[in-house]
C-alpha cells in the first residue's frame, strides 16, 4: 500500500517536473508564439481524440455546453500565446516567476464566478505576491514587455482554471479538453489567416521543431493532461495544487542548467520570486486548514 501511494506522488511530481519542462520547450522551438500554440493544440487536438476513440468516451453535448467548451478554448488559447510570447521577448525565468503569481488572480476570481465572499487573507497574500512582483519589477526593467506578458498568461490561467473548475462538475475532463484544443486551434488559425500568416513556408519548419513541438503536444499536454486526471482518483486537489506550485522552481533550475548565462539574474530577482513561490505555498496551507477546519465543525 505504501509503495502504491509512493508510485503515485512519485508520478505527480514527474507531471510537475514535465509542465517545468513546458517552458525549456517553448525556448528551444525556434518558430513564433502563436504558430507554436496552433501546432500544439492542432496536435494536441488529434492525439486526445485518439485516446477519446480507445475508451470510447462520448462527445454528445448540447450546443449550449460545446459554446462554453469553446469559450474556454480561447482563453487557454490566450494563455499559451502570451506564455510562450513571455518567454521569446524575456526568458523563462522571469516568465515562470511572474507566472506564479497567477493563485492569487483566481483567489479573486473565484468569488466572482462562485459568488462567495473574499478572505482577508486572500488579500493579504495577494498584497505580499504584488510585494514580489515589485522588487522583480524594479530591478530587471529590460524584461517589462515579458513580465507583463507574463501576467497575462497567469491572468487567463487563473480564469480557463476557475471556469474549468466548475464545467468539470457537470462535463467529462477529457471530452471537455478534445473541445477546448479544437476551439484553440480554430481561434488561432482565424487569428493567423486575418495577420496573413498563413503561407507556404508556415509549414517549414526546422526538423527540431517538429521534435519539439511532438513532445508539447504529447507528453506535456495530451499525456499530462489525462494523467492529472487519473491521479486524482488517488491524490487529493490540495496536495495536485500544492504540488504544481514547484513548476517555476524546476522550470527555472532546469533553465539555469540548460541555457546557463542567459538564464542567470539578479539576487533580487530570487529574492522577488522567492515572496511570490512562498505567499503562493502559504496560501494554498491556510486554505487547506481552514478547510479541514470546516469539515470537523460540520461533522460535529
């Protein structure tokens, strides 16, 4: 029994250490964010859909249901780009640091969308992330364009999360996912066809790319994505957020590892993305204890 539950935290964090490598990618593949995104989510798009004939999961909605599904799409569409767009314009240490801050846009964002009050303590970790924010801000003034890049992306992962978070209730996780890379590759592709980006040569592309570009699409995306959700039956939701708030941590000693110079900043910048990583860890600790906290009142 022990060695299960030690094989399956062992699998979370290789799932954490791969959405780390996430970034590594998004460095090495030579060709432009947006493009990046639409071969990801296009190859995503099929590998999921393959998986969804295997076990025969059904992909009957209403429309009302598949409109969201694409709604969300776009948001995650939105996210990647600015992600990876981060990354191209900074480099993947501030884009993660940054990044990271993105638990304190849902601890917003929740309350709207699930019409509860916000803690006070939301707002005090939030004020402590900004704090962070500030001293990386202040000192690594070249990278502006890629910290608010950054922010972007954090601000619409924060929101396809929250609105995942409540169609997953409701909807199958994995049909949910075939729709939303469907709707991201569309939205994208209106995208490129409206900037005349579409031409021949947008199809060639160096054959380290298309090695790349495989692995985003498989292992950190279509692999990862179903694995999360098979775990689960195993690990609780505080212990998958919890765990996935050391990606910037892997993401950015594999960078210092693999790029080495071009990665190296500043001690304040640590320091900054240090406030960011320990607000976000202490959060996600009160959270849990307060939950624990109102299941023992409502037993009693």
């Amino acid at each position: 029994m022990q060695n299960g539950k030690f094989i399956h935290y062992a699998h979370l964090h290789f799932l954490v250490f791969i959405a780390g490598f996430t970034a590594i990618l998004g460095k090495l593949i030579t060709i432009d964010a947006l493009p990046l995104v639409w071969y990801r989510m296009g190859l995503a798009t099929l590998l999921i859909y393959l998986f969804v004939r295997i076990r025969k999961i059904n992909l009957r909605f209403s429309k009302r249901a598949i409109a969201m599904f694409f709604g969300v799409g776009m948001v995650i569409a939105i996210h990647w780009v600015t992600f990876f767009w981060a990354i191209k314009v900074s480099n993947v240490s501030i884009t993660l640091a940054v990044f990271s801050s993105g638990a304190f846009f849902a601890s917003f964002l929740e309350p709207l969308f699930y019409k509860r009050r916000v803690f006070a303590y939301e707002v005090f970790f939030g004020i402590l992330a900004i704090v962070g924010l500030y001293v990386i801000f202040e000192i690594e003034t070249q990278y502006l364009a890629g910290i608010i890049l950054a922010l972007v992306s954090a601000f619409c992962s924060s929101l396809f999360s929250v609105l995942n978070g409540r169609l997953r209730i409701q909807y199958n996780p994995v049909a949910i996912t075939y729709y939303e890379m469907i709707s991201g590759t569309l939205f994208l592709s209106i995208v490129l066809l409206l900037n005349g980006d579409v031409t021949a040569g947008f199809f060639s592309i160096p054959a380290t790319d298309w090695l790349y570009l495989f692995i985003l699409a498989s292992a950190c995306t279509a692999y990862a994505f179903i694995a999360g959700i098979h775990l689960m039956k195993w690990i609780s939701p505080y212990t998958m957020v919890l765990s996935y708030n050391l990606e910037p941590v892997y993401g950015i000693v594999l960078a210092l590892l693999i790029f080495k110079d071009s990665e190296k900043m500043s001690p304040q910048f640590y320091y900054g993305a240090l406030i960011i990583l320990l607000t976000v860890v202490a959060n996600g600790l009160v959270k849990a204890y307060l939950q624990r906290k109102n299941n023992r009142t409502s037993a009693d």
